[in-house]
C-alpha cells in the first residue's frame, strides 16, 4: 500500500511521516512538497519527494500516480482554502487514489465563527460527494499554539485574551500525527468516518492560566477582553488583516465554545491516553521561557 502524505514540510506532516515510518517501510511513503529545497530531511529519510502546489492544478501531473492512501493536510493559506483542497481531491481522485484521510477542525459547519471551519466543511461536503473513501481529522487546536495565545504572558503575568468563562480542548499535534499514522497504515478501518480529534477534557482560560503558572513557575492571570480590544492590539502590533481576521475568529469562536468538545476518538484511535494539558505545557512552557 503506497501512502502519501502532504503538507510534508509542516510540523504535522514531518511528524506524521516520522510515526508511520515506524510501521511500515519508508519505500511505500511519498511526501507532496512545493518546495523541494525544504524537504532535505525528508529525502534523508528515504521518503520519496514529489512536488505539487495546492493552488495550481497543473503542478499535480503525476503526483499522485500509484498512491492508495493519501493524507491530505489542510492548507496553512489565508484564502482559498476550499479551491486548494479540491485541487487536491480532483487529481488525487484523477489518479485513483482509494482513500483520503483529510485534516478538518473541530465541530466545522457551515456556520463556524472560526473562518476556517467554513472551508473545512465545504471541503468535507465535497468529499462527501466524491465517492472517495474518506475519514476526516476534525482536530482540536494543537496544544502547542498555547504559548502563541498567550503572548507575552509568561514575561508580564497578565493573559489578555478574547474567551469568557468558555471551555476549550486542546490536543497535542504529536499526538494527532500518531493517530493519523496509525489511520494511514489501516485506512480500511476508519471508511468514511467523521472524527473529533480531542481530549477527555476542556478548560477554561482561567483553568489553562493556573496549569501555566503551576509549570512555568510564574503567576499567570487570565484577563478577558472583548473582541474589538483584542482585534485594536493586534492593529497596533502591525499585523496584517487576513491574520486579525483569522485570530479574531478563533478567539471568538472559543468565546461562544464553538471549540469545546470533549471525546475519546483519539484515545481510541491512539490505544492510550492522549497527553494531557499538564504534560504538554510543562514542555511547551519550559522551551518557551
Ligand atoms: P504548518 O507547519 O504551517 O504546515 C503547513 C504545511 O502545508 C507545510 O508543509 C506547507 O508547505 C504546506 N502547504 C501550505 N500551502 C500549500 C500549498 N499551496 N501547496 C502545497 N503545500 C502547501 O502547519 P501544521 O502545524 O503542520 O498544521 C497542519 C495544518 O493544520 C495547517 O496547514 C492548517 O491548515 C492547520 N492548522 C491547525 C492548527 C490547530 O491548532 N489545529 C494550527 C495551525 C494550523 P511549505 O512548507 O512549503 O509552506
């Protein structure tokens, strides 16, 4: 079974591959990257590169000749995300490719306040309607984009940040990278099936604020904003709109627990227990500051 996988060069990808290489040989993974000069790792590893850019349709001539199995990884694009994806499906599915795994985000819907899940929905209804096999990735936000939310929180001790009383889940994308591994080696078992990829518990910003400063060994306090002060801060770092656009929406879709769900599909997936939030910033915060 030949298995590729895309968005090779990204943090999942990379890691993915790194999992899946332990349960099948290296010669049966291919690795989709549009630019070859940042796959050196991935050639040393013995992975077979092929190059194909989500946006151009004709980069994908022979991509994904001989794949079964494809993983294919979201964009990490500002716009387009949805055309991007169904370039990707339309070749793959040209080419005969039999399954692809593909990275949603929690609970997307057509109404998602994160501008993303929009896409992602569009982009798993299209799949839906392309008799392809598929099951669908709807991951958390990774655990380790907590020190990005945070800021400059571990240095001032104060959290500002667009979520309420909600809850929210985190999972670890080491975690999600294995789960997909193991659901590339065995994609007959997951047909078609739709997957929260979450942990067994959700937090509040207040909670996350008290794991931080138990790891980090510095009082973190969690001050909620609204979402036109959050938005204003961004403005005055110099960011650009597209990426206030999207942060602003995941704040507020976090804000209205669009993003809190709880589920064992991933410990099911992973056969143990997912990392924990504890664990996990205790890395992350450790590295961090
Ligand atoms: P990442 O490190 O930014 O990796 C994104 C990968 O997608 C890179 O390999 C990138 O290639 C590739 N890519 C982007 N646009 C492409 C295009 N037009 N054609 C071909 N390849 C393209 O992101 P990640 O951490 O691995 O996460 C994977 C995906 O999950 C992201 O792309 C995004 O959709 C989503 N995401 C989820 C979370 C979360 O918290 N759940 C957070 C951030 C992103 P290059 O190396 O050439 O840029």
């Amino acid at each position: 079974m030949k298995i590729l996988i895309t968005g090779a060069t990204g943090n999942l990808g990379r890691a993915t591959i790194d999992f899946l290489s332990e349960k099948t040989d290296v010669a049966n993974i291919s690795a989709l990257v549009r630019n070859l000069d940042k796959a050196d790792h991935l050639k040393a590893k013995g992975v077979q590169l092929r190059t194909g850019d989500y946006e151009n349709p004709v980069s994908f001539i022979h991509s994904f000749d001989g794949i079964d199995v494809l993983l294919l990884i979201s964009t990490s694009a500002m716009e387009n995300r949805f055309e991007q994806h169904r370039n990707v499906i339309d070749a793959a599915k040209k080419s005969g490719v039999k399954h692809i795994v593909y990275t949603s985000v929690l609970k997307a819907s057509a109404d998602s306040t994160f501008g993303p899940g929009i896409d992602h929905y569009q982009t798993e209804q299209y799949l839906e309607g392309h008799h392809i096999n598929y099951p669908i990735f709807r991951n958390a936000f990774y655990t380790e984009i907590v020190p990005m939310l945070m800021g400059d929180a571990l240095q001032s001790g104060n959290w500002y940040y667009l979520a309420g009383k909600a809850k929210i889940n985190f999972a670890s994308r080491i975690d999600i990278a294995e789960a997909l591994a193991n659901v590339l080696a065995n994609p007959a078992g997951h047909i078609n099936k739709i997957y929260e990829i979450a942990s067994d518990k959700s937090y509040t910003f207040s909670e996350i604020a008290a794991v931080a400063s138990e790891v980090s060994g510095k009082e973190i306090v969690y001050i909620p904003i609204p979402l036109e002060a959050m938005k204003d801060g961004m403005r005055q770092s110099g960011m650009p709109e597209p990426v206030i656009s999207l942060i602003a929406s995941g704040a507020d879709a976090i804000a209205k627990s669009e993003l809190d769900i709880t589920d064992n599909m991933l410990e099911s997936i992973l056969q143990r227990k997912p990392a924990g939030l504890q664990d996990s910033l205790l890395k992350l915060l450790t590295i961090a500051g």
